[in-house]
C-alpha cells in the first residue's frame, strides 16, 4: 500500500520519534507512507461553531493535496491519507466530514481558496493504527523478531483518537485498539479506566496545575495496575505525560517516573528495527533502563 | 442558578443565539448529570456542564462570564456519555465564541513565562491559543 502521509507540525520537531519509528514500522508492514508535499498546519483543534467555515479552511486545503496525489499516480490508494497524531487525525477528519456532509460549505471553502482545484469532497482521513487493525494484528506478530516479553504496557488513549464516536477509531468508552497491537508484539497488558481521560491538552499553556494533576492520575492509575510505560499516540499528551514528570516528581514526592512510549516505538522494537528506528533518545523519561532491565535492548 | 424564574425576551435571544452557535438543541437537555459527572475538569470548574447547559436553557448570560466554559478542553467525554445525544463540548465553545468574538482574549501571549516558551511544543500553543484567543 502506498498511501499520502500528512505528518503536521510535532512530528517534525517534538515528535520526532513519533515520526521516525511509525515510518520504519509501517514499511516493514507493507505500508509505504508518502508524505505530502506542500502539506501546512491543521490547525490542530476543529472548530465547534456551526458559523465558522474559516478555521477548516487549512485541513481542507491538505485534503486538495491528497486528491491531487491520487490523481497523478503518486501513491496506488485513491482518496486516502493517513496521519500519525492524534489532534491532526481528529481536526482533519472533522473537517472532511463537516464539508462532506455540507455541500454549502464546500462550495464555500472552495471558492475561499480561489488559487486551490476545488476539493471533491471525498477523501478518508485515517489513523496509522486503524490500517494496521484492518490488515489484521496477525500480519503484525508475523514481524515480530523480539516479542516484548515482559513488558508490561498500560496504553493510554486520551481524547483525539477514540471521540467524538463518529470521528474515533475505537469504542469511545473501553477502547482495545493499543492492547491489540501490544498484544501481537508480544507485551504484557494493563488496563486501567484512566486510558481515556483527558491529560489537560492546550491548558499546558496557562493552566499548567490542572495538567499536573490529571497527568499525575493517569500515571499513578496505570502504576498501581502494575504498568511499567505507558503508551500514547498524541504528541500533546505525550509532552503533558512524558515531560510534565519533572513538575509531577516536585510536587509528588513518593512519584516514580515512568516511561512514556510512542505505539510505533514499541513496534520498532519489537521488530527488531534497531534503536536508530526507536529514536528512544527524544524522550523525556529515558525508557532504555526499563528496557535494559527486561533483556528488550 | 435561578430556579424558577420568568423568562424574558433577551433570556429567550441568548438561548436562541447558543442554540444556532452551537447548532445543539439545547433545551432538549433533561439535567441527568450524567455530563458533570464524567467530566474531568469538573473539580476546576465554577459552574458543572449540567449547570451549563440549564442556564442556557434559562437564558441567564451569566454562564457566558462563568470559569467553566474556558476550563472545558473539548475532550468531548460529555459528548460520548449524554443520553440525549447533545454536545456540551459545542455549548461552551459558543459561550466562548461569545465572548472572543467581542475580542475578548482569555490567555496573552506576554503572560507565559520565557522558560515555559522555551519547552512548550508549538501543538499546544497553536491549541490554546485558537481555543482561548480570538
């Protein structure tokens, strides 16, 4: 499969390791993400007023992009993309439904972008992890050259992935989606009911407490189930729960750290890419010990 | 909140501006809660969403001056759980809208500290300040 890859703003500087291993991992899948050219910010939040057209106008122009792809043969999927965070995932979904579903404002955004074809109105936004679900977590134990034996994963879910129900990927209230795909790499499952509970997002900004707080129950929640990393597919969540922990650690004595993964990390690993595929060395809380320590490295 | 109160024709306007807003149905809410008790920011908030959602129905413009509608971060875990199928998450951010609108901004930019400018990942910046600035 080759398909039109909308990487979006983090995966090019804080999330780097999101990007690195999620390409590594989908090529040894069979899955050749191309990345778009010309791509530009999603906006990374969709707009819920049923007035403003405005602020979808920079998902959609990136809708143009994949349609154009499809057209000149570039990639062998027609009116398909994929993403890797979340908050992309979820903006630019939102934002192809919403002008799906309105003929008025497509016809609107169309003429906005006078210097853009217009948009057919017919692209699929999709998350990485919802093609590999579809190709079935089989084809995923079939890579697996270093089962993670051990290794035992809370995967946190948040926001963006899993709702609103029409947007997400999974069942909003008990999503499985994570525990697959560890699974069939051969790791150990925590479930916990935190997995779905907002890390605070943007209230980073001005409202760091708040994050602290709810990154601290998150962790903790998922500690005391016995979780040794937890896993994140959000470049937002995981700064909020990766690098927060130096806040977390100053204001909760008694907190131990705990490493913070990307899903496709855990993916090169447990394929055997190599550590270069891994780029563990971009996290905050180093999971290399922790690794070490159950033979992983 | 007022309980039993008459409403006005500026109450009845408020509603009918957060319901086009919102495109949410607002008096369709039946105040089950259900919404307050999911939420996560709860704790932080000066009014529940389920309050929210009654002083629209009520028209009382004073939840558009509430803390709670700047602590919702659109994690839309309200929007999964209500029964009746409406979306709070739209409600608070057409109260927001209300107020961005008059150019009202909720963060400043000059306020966040160098160190913090210095770490932050411009996913969160661009987040917060199309959320809370207009």
């Amino acid at each position: 499969m080759k398909i039109p890859y909308y990487p979006g703003c983090s995966l090019k500087t804080s999330a780097k390791n999101l990007e690195v291993s999620a390409l590594a991992a989908a090529e040894k899948l069979g899955i050749e993400m191309v990345e778009m050219p010309r791509w530009n910010c999603c906006g990374t939040v969709f707009s819920l007023t049923s007035d403003d057209l405005m602020h979808h106008v920079a998902s959609v122009r990136n809708l143009v992009r994949v349609q154009e792809m499809s057209e000149n043969g570039s990639v062998d999927t027609t009116n398909k993309m994929v993403t890797l965070c979340s908050m992309c995932f979820n903006t630019m979904k939102s934002a192809a439904k919403r002008v799906r579903e309105n003929a008025e404002d497509l016809v609107k955004i169309n003429s906005f972008m006078d210097t853009e074809p217009d948009y057919n109105g017919n692209v699929q936004v999709l998350h990485l992890l919802e093609i590999i679900r579809d190709m079935g977590f089989d084809k995923v134990s079939a890579k697996v050259t270093r089962p993670l034996e051990g290794l035992k994963i809370a995967p946190y879910y948040g926001c963006m992935l899993i709702r609103p129900k029409e947007i997400g990927i999974d069942d909003p209230e008990d999503p499985t989606i994570g525990a697959q795909l560890f699974k069939a790499l051969g790791a150990e499952i925590v479930d916990n009911p935190f997995k779905k509970v907002c890390c605070g997002a943007y209230h980073t900004v001005h409202n760091k407490d708040t994050v602290i707080e709810l990154a601290h129950d998150i962790l903790t929640h998922a500690q005391e189930e016995g979780g040794e990393a937890i896993s994140t597919s959000c470049p937002l969540c995981a700064f909020n729960l990766d690098n927060r922990q130096k806040e977390i650690k100053e204001k909760y004595l008694k907190f131990k750290e705990m490493p913070v993964f990307y899903f496709s990390q855990l993916m090169t690993l447990a394929f055997g890419l190599g550590e270069d595929a891994c780029m563990f060395e971009a996290n905050y809380v180093d999971p290399r010990p922790l690794l070490k320590s159950k033979n992983l490295l | 909140m007022p309980t039993n109160t008459v409403i006005t024709a500026a109450n009845e306007a408020f509603l009918r501006r957060i319901n086009e807003l919102s495109g949410e149905k607002v008096t369709r809410c039946e105040q089950c809660g259900i919404c307050s008790a999911g939420c996560p920011l709860v704790a932080e908030m000066d009014r529940t969403p389920a309050e929210m959602m009654r002083m629209v129905q009520l028209g009382d413009e004073d939840i558009a001056k509430s803390k709670t509608i700047w602590i919702c971060a659109s994690c839309f875990t309200c929007t999964v759980k209500c029964p009746r199928g409406l979306d709070p998450s739209k409600v608070a951010e057409a109260l927001r809208q209300l107020n961005l609108r008059k150019a009202v901004d909720y963060i400043d930019l000059m306020n966040i500290p160098k160190e913090e400018m210095e770490i932050l990942p411009q996913i969160a910046l661009v987040s917060a300040f199309r959320k809370l600035t207009g």
